[in-house]
C-alpha cells in the first residue's frame, strides 16, 4: 500500500468516477485506475462496487476511507517534518520574553511564525529579562528577548535597538501636579518598578528609594500606575497607548536616567525559526525610531 494508492482512491471517490478524478487531478484515467486495482489487491478487498461507469462504495470501502484520509495527513506530515529538518528549521523553539513591547505586537509574531513553520512547537516563558542570560545558559530556552539597563547587559546578550523610556504618572498623583520633578520628590512616593530573581531572592530595581512596589511584568506595573500605586520608569511602546488616551502622563524631569536597550541571548543552535523571529523583532524596533 503506498501513498498515492490511496490518494487515488480518495479523489475517485470525492470525485465519483474516474474520468471526473482523471480531470480534477490532471492524471490518466488509467493511472487512476491502475493505482486504486494495487490497493485494492493488496488490501484483498473491493473498495468500489463498479456497474459499467457507476461507481459507489463497498461498505469496506467507505468503512477504510476515514483511515486513509488520516494515513495521507500523516504521511503529509512525515515529508514536511523531513523537509524542516533538511531546511535547519527547528521542531522546537523555546523563549524567553518580558512585556517591554507590546502583547499586540507578539500577538502577531506568534500567529505568523506559526503560519510560517506550522510544525514546530513553540513555548513562550514570560519572565523579567534579569533572568533570561541564566534560562539561555541552563537551555530551558532557545533565546530570549528583553529590555536591558546599559549596567545590566550581559557578556551573552546583543543589542538589538536603544528603547525611549518614560518616567510617568496617573494624571491624579500628586507628582502629576508638579511642573518639574527631581529625585527628592520622587522619593516621597511609592516607585512601581521591576522584581526578579537573583540568588533565590527577589531583587526590586528601585531607583532612589526603599520605598517601592516590585512587579514581575512591565503591563502590571504600567496598570498600576495609572491606578495611581505610584510612579514607575516604563518603555515607551508600552506606555504610548495609555499617554495618548491621558490615563498616564509623563513626568517633566532633568535625570540622567540610564540608557535602555533591547536586546536578545541566544544559545548555539538556534536555526530558521529563532532567526525568522529575531528579523521580526528587529523589524518592529525599526518601526519605532
């Protein structure tokens, strides 16, 4: 039994009859005909009740025919699989991300990879980028993308675009009220800012104050904000939505506030698929210059 034995039979059978078969596939109808007889004996059983050019199924026949729509998917499958392989298209990727972009934006990069390479599995681990060098190094993941201070980079990771940050506010704080800020000001109040793991502790990257409300996720500390828990230092592509719709507003400040970059760590065998997605990645950073 092989592969286009089958497919023979399907089409006749979708088609019912093989002249009507032989036009929709472009083959001979004596192909067809000589394709479905080889099933047929190697099976040892009439797939067809045939009465001059009437054909209908035995119930054999159509009792097989949902099997082989399945034995032709796999089969399908097993090529493609190859295929991947041959191509250096990996059948798993693993990675690591903060929120430092927006979730539309990898919302739509994961719908198109997955459109792209239907047959590798993909897992997203969301996790503060402080994090990533060590899931990368431990090969729990592939690569990993996130947004880094120019103190926080790490030997491993590359750049990938400079990320314009915001200090902001809600509209109500009472920060918001004050035509300038500076750092005396800003330790008043509550600081929403990042939380992660180091050392099996949690580390909080406040910036000039003990008084803050560490956070794992970018998203979760910009709602806090325009809850009015505090004030916080975010990427601007993830606050831009929010300052435009005036539920946060931006902080009038003379800091020297770090430098923040975007960049990714990458193990040594990443292939098609981690590439696809760090061309994406770079794409949309280019977008926002």
């Amino acid at each position: 039994m092989r592969a286009e034995q089958v497919q023979a039979f399907i089409d006749v059978t979708e088609h019912g009859s093989f002249a009507a078969a032989a036009r929709h596939t472009g083959l001979k109808r004596s192909t067809l005909s000589a394709a479905v007889n080889a099933l047929e004996d190697s099976l040892g059983v009439a797939l067809f009740e045939r009465s001059g050019n009437s054909l209908t199924l035995t119930a054999v026949g159509d009792s097989v025919l949902p099997d082989c729509y399945r034995l032709l998917t796999s089969a399908s499958r097993i090529k493609k699989h190859c295929h991947q392989h041959l191509q250096g298209v990996e059948s798993q990727l693993g990675i690591a991300r903060d929120d430092a972009l927006p979730e539309v934006f990898w919302r739509q990069v994961m719908h198109d990879l997955k459109q792209q390479f239907p047959l590798t599995a993909i897992s997203v681990y969301l996790v503060p980028p402080q994090e990533h060098t060590q899931f990368v190094q431990r090969q729990t993941v592939d690569i990993a993308f996130g947004l880094y201070t120019a103190e926080g980079i790490d030997a491993n990771a590359a750049n990938l675009a400079p990320v314009s940050m915001r200090l902001v506010a809600a509209p109500h704080h009472p920060l918001s009220r004050l035509p300038s800020v500076n750092r005396d000001d800003l330790a008043q109040y509550t600081q929403v800012c990042l939380t992660h793991v180091q050392d099996d502790k949690l580390i909080s990257e406040a910036l000039f104050s003990g008084n803050y409300l560490g956070l794992t996720m970018f998203e979760v500390i910009r709602d806090a904000v325009i809850n009015a828990t505090g004030w916080a230092l975010l990427p601007y592509p993830l606050v831009k939505g929010a300052l435009e719709a005036g539920t946060l507003c931006t902080l009038n400040h003379d800091l020297a506030l770090e430098s923040h970059y975007y960049r990714y760590v990458e193990s040594d065998n990443c292939g098609v698929v981690a590439t696809a997605l760090l061309n994406k990645v770079t794409h949309f950073l280019a977008t926002l210059n």
